[in-house]
DNA sequence: ATGGTCGCGCAGCGA
C-alpha cells in the first residue's frame, strides 16, 4: 500500500497540480491538509475520476483536511473522537483503509513560543495523542499523517541556531511528539532516512527553497507494526518546484500490505 | 543587514 501526505495549501488552487501527482505518484491513500474548502465545495467528483473515494472536514477559508483512498474508506470521523465542540475545526479527519486506521492532521501552527497559540498547540497535540489512543491500539495499524508544525529533532531544521527556543522546534512542542512516540507510532520517514537538510516545507519567501532552508515538519507516525512493513519512504521535492507550488512537498511511504 | 511570498478576498491577517 502506498500512502501519501500533502499540505496543498488551498485544494482550489493546487487541484490540478494534485491531479497531476496523483498521475505519476500512484497513490492507495491521499492526506491532504490545508484544502481551505468547506466540504460542499470539495471537489469530489474530480478525485472519483480518479478512481478514489474521498472524506473531507473543511470550515471554508482556513485549515480543512481530506482522506482519499482507492483502496475502501470506511467510519470516517472528523475531529477529535467523541468531541463534537472540537470537530467544528478542520483539522483532524480519520478513516478506515484497507484495514489501516489512517489520520490526516493539520497542527495548529503555534505562532510563537509562550503565546496563547503555542499553548493552544500543545493543547491540541495532547488531545491528538488521547484521540489516538482512544480509537486505536499500537499493536494495529495505525498512521496518523500530516502537518505536525513540529521539526522532530536538529537534522529537520536548515539552520541550527533555529534549532532552539523558536516556535517548531521548541523543548516542549517535541515532547508532545515523544509523548506519541511513547505511545507507539513511529516517525516512518527516520526508519528509512538518517540524514539531515530532508526538509518537506519551504518559506515562500527570499527563495528559501533554491537555498534549501526549509524543515521537515510533515510526518507520517505510524504504529510499529505497520513500521515494521514500511519498504519505502520519499519527499517528493520535485512537487514542490515549478508553477503554483504548495509550500510543502508531498510525501509518500510504501508498506508491504 | 534587511526583507522577501503566498492565499483569501478586497484589508490585512495568517502562515
């Protein structure tokens, strides 16, 4: 099964770009972030030409998440599990498929470290942790994907010195990764890459991405056991270059299913 | 050294 990560920052204006990956790409299932679409305008029928079935949780304007999968989507629940207050943002959309509990998530960004958003962020990564936890077990499989707005560690950021005290990479938005990866789900990508500069979001701005000052903030964590099955895993830079780019690269991962 | 670009939507905010 191949599974993907994209934040699209607004599907509107990357539909035909998506439609394009998805052509040479291939994959089973899509996450999308950042669609800006409230779901009645959610280009559906576009993604069924496709040949995928499609859950969408979008507000209009700001966040909205997507899962499209060709391989059967099933008990798709936006938000988190038994919150109904919470589902109201379009952050957080899990769905069944081909026998994998799939999450596409789009972190609140944090703004600045001690702000009330950064505590919000927190906040919400705690729930993220309880929601998984609720609705899943880490001896099943498991993958909740998407814009974590958090660089895990020094290799994931283009300038050390960025590495500390700033929002993304701060002490305790880290500890609520680990507080997940304490859980059980693995970062799939460190499985099959060690090195540093393997970065999956780039500034618009000053060309940051010709400088490659980017981060790898977009993350597939994954159970163990589905980690264990994982044969491939790619950032796909080439997505991000040429006309009407996202700022963030979709990223793909292959598991022996 | 500084500021720089997008998307949304029509001013300025969020990222």
């Amino acid at each position: 099964m191949r599974l993907a990560t994209w934040n699209v920052n607004s599907l509107k204006v990357r539909l035909a770009r998506v439609e394009e990956w998805i052509g040479y790409a291939q994959p089973d299932v899509l996450c999308l972030q950042e669609t800006k679409l409230a779901d009645a305008a959610f280009p559906t029928m576009a993604f069924q030409a496709l040949g995928y079935e499609v859950a969408c949780h979008g507000e209009g304007r700001w966040n909205g998440v997507a899962i499209a999968s060709r391989v059967g989507l099933e008990d798709a629940e936006a938000g988190f599990h038994g919150d109904a207050a919470a589902a109201t943002e379009g952050r957080l959309l899990s769905a069944t498929c081909a026998g994998v509990r799939v999450s596409s998530v789009y972190v609140p960004n944090g703004r600045s470290v001690g702000s009330e958003h950064f505590e919000a962020k927190l906040e919400w990564l705690r729930l993220l942790r309880a929601h998984v936890a609720a609705t899943s077990d880490p001896e099943g499989l498991v993958a909740v994907c998407g814009d974590f707005n958090v660089a895990p560690d020094h290799r994931d950021v283009w300038d050390a010195s960025r590495a500390h005290g700033g929002t993304h990479v701060s002490g305790a938005e880290r500890a609520a990764l680990d507080e997940m990866v304490a859980w059980g789900l693995v970062d799939a990508f460190r499985q099959q890459h060690s090195g540093d500069r393997l970065f999956s979001w780039w500034d618009y701005r000053a060309g940051d991405f010709h400088k490659h000052k980017g981060m790898r903030i977009d993350l597939a964590m994954v159970s163990r056991p589905l980690a264990d099955r994982l044969t491939f895993a790619l950032i796909d830079r080439q997505a991000r270059k040429g006309k009407l780019p996202s700022d963030h690269a979709p990223l793909l991962f292959d598991f022996d299913l």
